[in-house]
C-alpha cells in the first residue's frame, strides 16, 4: 500500500508527539507507574515492600475474621503470601470450621491434627509443646502464651508459614504446597482457592523474587567494590543449594559469599562459623550492603555459634541459599527471622582493609 505525503507526514507528526510526551514526563512519575513491556508484561516495582495482597470480597466473607487476621500478620512475619496460607487452611479444614475428627481434638485416619492439619510426628511429637523445650518439627507459639498447641490456630497457622517457607515459598509455591501434601489435585486446588482469596485474582511473588530489581541494588551499594560483590552474588540467583558448594555451579550459604568476595579480588574465611569471628560485628540498624547476616540455625549451632549466614543487599533483604529443599539461591528478607543473630562487616577486618589497599594500589 501506498501512503500519500499529507498522509506520511501526519504519521510521523503524531510519532514525534509521543516522542515529545515521553521525554517530558517526569522519570519518578514513570517509577511510580507499572510499564508494559513488548511481551505484554508487566516491569516489576521493586519498592513494593508489603507483599501483603488485598483480601477479596470472597475472602472478606468466607474467612472469619479471627483467621483472616492471623494469615495476614503470620504470612507477613515469615515472608510466605496470606492467600496461599488461607487457601490451606480452607482446604484442610474451612478455617477450622469442620466437624471431622482430628480438627479440634485427636488425630484423623492419617494422623493429622488441628486447622491446619500437621502430622503430630511433623509438629514435634506431641500435640502440645511447652516453649521451654527444643522443637524438633514446626511447632510454634503464634499467641505466645508458651505452648505450640496443633489445635491452636494462631499457633497451627505460624507452623504452616514457616513450613512452606522452608520447602519453597514465597518464589516456589507449587514445590511448597507439594512438600505439604504430596498431590499435584492438591496442589492446583490451593492454589485455585488462593487466586479467589486475592483482589487481583492471582498468587504474587515478592519483588525480590524478580531478577527485574538487581540492577538497582547493584546501582546503590555503597562503593564500587561491593557493587562487584553483590553484582556477582545476584548472578549466582536460581542456582541450586550444595552443602560445601562454593560454585560455579552451586553453593551453600556461606559459599555463595566467598565466592563473590573472592571475585571482587578479596578473601574471606569459607565457613559459616568462621566467617562470624572474622567480620566487625554491626549493630542492627547499621547494617548495609556488603555485610552479612547471621541466624542460629542448624545441628551444632548456638547463639555464639551461627550456623546459617546471608550477604545483605539491601536493608531488610539478603541473598541465600538456604538448605536443598528451600528452593534455589534467592534473595530473600531477613527480618522476618526470628533466630537472627547479628550482623558483621568483613570489609572492616583489619587483613581485609589491607588487601583493599593493595587492589587499589598494586605496586604495595
């Protein structure tokens, strides 16, 4: 088809207006705005913090309000999507409402208990758990009235977040909910139930969950140098977890961060346990990104003995690889961890400062 000059001309005018507009606008105003993307997609807003989505009409009036309350302030304190939580606690047993043996008392034919329906043996061995002792499965205090009750639901509720974080969620939610009940139906019916709880009608994934928002943590690290050591930690995102990794092909947690000191020209002690004495500790608050982040967690490990560490990125938000089954290397928030032990800054540690020197002047 032949186009006519006055026709041409128009086209190009109306170009070079839109051209005009997009320049002028303001770039915040653009930040602030969801933009479309050639594939039909949507860039990801990386300052959205909350990851808390609306709760829907139907979810207003078929959740009673006690539970509601509890899928939202557990799901937001151990980093897992309310909806997600509540479509469990629908599916198990209607947010506790059901009448079947096993919800409010006893065991059912599978050995499960309570609103959200743990396997005593999954729990921690008892229906009942003081806080005083050790707990060997998911039993938790959500009331924080010092027993890890199977039938309490603030208690039975804060398990089940900590255990879909622990096999995969938020990123991987289809793995967790698996892990949680081995049946792909079930899988695919929570996840149903979790799209009706939603306003948006859909399951989000936490920003940091996007590879969209690396650049702009790299971009505002405070130096060059840990630009390079998050630029190459966030690389390594996705990769699987392997205790004693150190890559390139997969890492565990402490080996993921020598690595990426490692390629920013420094070295670092390898080891979890030795990389806590090495750094200078940090009070919490002052914590940036480059320094790391420990958790008591794990056979042998104590307060004065961290067993699980993670490379701060940005505040609140570090990189990890977590266990084999947590899912694959991520960044992830850490202060939702209730077993946080410190934070420490090898950039700080007097051999460290001395390796800078000579990087920045290699005739020393």
């Amino acid at each position: 088809m032949k186009l006519s000059r006055a026709r041409l001309a128009l086209i190009i005018g109306a170009a070079g207006l839109l051209l005009l507009v997009a320049v002028l606008v303001s770039p915040l105003l653009l930040m602030s705005m969801p933009s479309f993307l050639a594939d039909g997609g949507i860039t990801v807003d990386c300052e959205d913090t909350a990851q808390v989505e609306e709760a829907s009409d139907s979810a207003a009036s078929d959740i009673p309000a006690e539970y509601l309350d509890l899928y939202k302030e557990h799901g937001k304190k151990i980093g897992v999507q309310w909806n997600i939580l509540a479509a469990v606690g629908k599916r198990e047993t209607d947010h506790g409402r059901s009448t079947l043996p096993g919800v409010s008392s006893g065991t059912n034919a599978a050995g499960a208990a309570g609103p959200m329906q743990f396997l005593i043996s999954t729990w921690g061995g008892k229906a009942r758990i003081p806080t005083s002792s050790q707990f060997n499965g998911y039993a938790s205090d959500g009331d924080g009235d010092g027993v890890g009750d199977v039938y309490n639901p603030a208690d039975a509720i804060l398990g089940a977040a900590k255990m879909l974080k622990r096999n995969g969620a938020p990123e991987n939610v289809r793995q967790a909910l698996f892990v949680y009940n081995r049946a792909w139906w079930y899988v695919d019916q929570v996840e149903e139930i979790a799209r009706q709880y939603a306003r948006s009608g859909v399951v989000k994934v936490p920003p940091q969950a996007s590879e969209d928002c690396d650049d702009p943590l790299v971009e505002a690290a405070p130096s060059d140098l840990v630009a390079r050591i998050l630029q190459y930690a966030l690389a390594q995102r996705g990769k699987p977890y392997l205790w004693g990794g150190t890559g390139p092909d997969s890492f565990d947690c402490s080996g993921v961060i020598y690595a990426a000191y490692k390629a920013a020209g420094l070295a670092i002690p390898r080891t979890t346990f030795t990389q806590w004495p090495f750094g200078v500790k940090v009070l919490e608050g002052e914590e940036q990104p480059g320094d790391l982040v420990f958790f008591n967690s794990g056979p042998g490990t104590s307060p004065d003995n961290p067993g699980h560490v993670g490379l701060v990125v940005s505040k609140g938000k570090m990189l990890e690889a977590r266990c084999r089954l947590c899912g694959p290397i991520k960044v992830t928030s850490y202060q939702a961890r209730d077993n946080r032990v410190g934070f420490t800054r090898p950039l700080q540690n007097p051999d460290v400062l001395e390796q800078i020197k000579k990087l920045q002047n290699p005739s020393l």
